[in-house]
C-alpha cells in the first residue's frame, strides 16, 4: 500500500498491482523536481558533510566504478542510491529527505533501464564534481554538480522511457531491423 501511495505501484486489472510506466512528460516533471529538491540537499550538506562522509562517498565512488566497468548493475544501482542518500541524510532536512525517497521509488524502475555502454570513466563522472564542491564546503557548487549528475542519467533514461511508450508495433519494426542489421 505504501508503494502504490507513493506511485510506485499502480492498481491493474483483477486487483493487482504493477509498476506504472511513465510518460515522457512525467518523466521530466520528476527529473526537474529532484534536480530542485535534491539540489538543495546536497547544497544543505555542504554545510554539514564530515570528512568521514567524504572518505566513506570516494570510497563508495571507487566501487562505483568498478561496477559500471564490470557492468553489475544491482552493484551499481545499490553503490549510487547509496551515495546519493549518504549526502542528502547529511543536509539534516528531513522532509525533503522524505520527498526524495518518494521521487526515487517512483523513477527507480526506470534505472535498471540505464544504459551502462556510455559509462563515464573515473575522472569524468558527475559524482566527482559533487565530491569535490562538498569536500569545499561549496553548497552552491554541491547544487550545481547534484543537477549535472541528474541530468546526465536522464539524458540515457529518457530515451529508455520512450522506448516504454512505443506502440507494440513500433517496438516489432525495431526489433526486426536491428535483427536484420545483426546479419
């Protein structure tokens, strides 16, 4: 019931549930509110971060990495919420806190979509600019970076949510081009 409160789950024929997928228009009204609600968290950590977060998020960086190289993708989903929940706990704002959450459960279906074949390397993933604004004490830079990150990701995960909207037919046309192709 929390799931489906939270629209994470959606009501379906003969009473059950199943994960709703999203249009491209929600799909960006969600990107565009956590791009605000998880911007100004990171810039609230900046304040509050310690120098063992900062430790325990490069550490957590490092074997994020490892992952997307490996191409793990339950590592790499677990390493980046995480990360990313590590640095909002450390904003000390609770609701947003809470709003976060509710955004993540609604967009995570979509980010075992992520196509992990343009994987950014080590010194160009957005994480290193979060890492390094908070280790600055630089809010706004934390806000900043936290965007860039979001916005990074969706430009992979959009094309995964139009690909769920394809009529079936489309979908078909696809599929047998990209077989044709393949021989």
């Amino acid at each position: 019931m929390r799931l489906a409160s939270e629209r994470g789950l959606v009501p379906h024929q003969s009473r059950t549930m199943m994960v709703p997928v999203l249009s491209v228009a929600q799909f960006k009204e969600i990107r565009d509110i956590r791009i605000e609600l998880e911007g100004r968290a990171a810039e609230a950590a900046a304040k509050n971060v310690s120098s063992s977060d900062i430790f325990a998020l490069e550490k957590m960086q490092e074997q994020l990495m490892v992952a997307r190289r490996q191409r793990d993708v339950q590592t790499v989903l677990a390493i980046n919420e995480e990360f990313h929940f590590r640095i909002y706990r450390s904003s000390d704002l609770p609701v947003v806190c809470g709003l976060i959450v509710n955004l993540w459960v609604q967009i995570g279906p979509l980010l075992t979509l992520n196509d992990f074949s343009a994987s950014a390397t080590a010194r160009d993933h957005p994480h290193r600019s979060i890492l390094a604004s908070l280790a600055a004490g630089d809010g706004a830079g934390a806000r900043l970076a936290l965007a860039n990150d979001i916005m990074w990701a969706s430009r992979y995960l959009e094309k995964a949510v139009v690909r769920l909207n394809e009529p079936v037919e489309d979908k078909k046309k696809r599929n047998s081009i990209a077989s044709v192709g393949a021989n």
